[in-house]
C-alpha cells in the first residue's frame, strides 16, 4: 500500500486537498466528478437553495441509488442461488432416472 499524499479536487467551484494513496487517486477524481454531476443537477432543477443544501440532497440521492443498488445485488444473488439449486435438483432427479 503506497502512502498518502494530498490530491486537490474541485466540488462546487471550491478546491479541497485530500490525502490519497496513489492507487486511489482515478477513484478520487472520479467520484469528485460523480458528485459534481448530481450537484449540478440538483442547482440546475432550482427547486433547492444554498450549497448545503444542495450538497445533503445529493449525499441524501447518491446513499439512495447505492443502498437501492444492494438490495438488487442482493435480489441477483438470491436468485442465482435459487436457479444453481433448482439446476442440482434437475441433474440429481436425471441421474436418478439414468438419463444423463
């Protein structure tokens, strides 16, 4: 693991410096520019007022569109489990009555 060194990213105009393994440093960046985006698009709507404000409602959307991601993560798992078990019950039930 590398050491952290200071990385400077814009969000909202305002430049912040974070320390950073080097690996990290694309990630970074890529998720300042996610933030950007949803912060842009939030001000752009105009149904939102003042920077912090702004800024918890696209922390409150982008914790949304994860924890909505998981739970179909999670619902994909489930279902890949179910059809790898119905998949054994099928070859079992076909060995039993010498088809394969």
């Amino acid at each position: 693991m590398s050491k952290n060194e200071p990385l400077t990213i814009m969000i909202m105009g305002k430049e912040y410096r974070v320390a950073c393994p080097q690996e990290e440093r694309d990630n970074l960046k890529a998720s300042a520019d996610l933030l950007n985006e949803k912060l842009k698009e939030i001000k752009q709507q105009g149904s939102v007022i003042g920077s912090e404000r702004i800024a918890i409602m696209a922390a409150l959307n982008m914790s949304h569109e994860i924890l909505h991601n998981q739970s179909l993560t999670n619902e994909h798992s489930s279902l890949n489990q179910r059809i790898d078990e119905l998949s054994e019950r099928i070859t079992s039930s076909m060995r039993d009555i010498q088809l394969i």
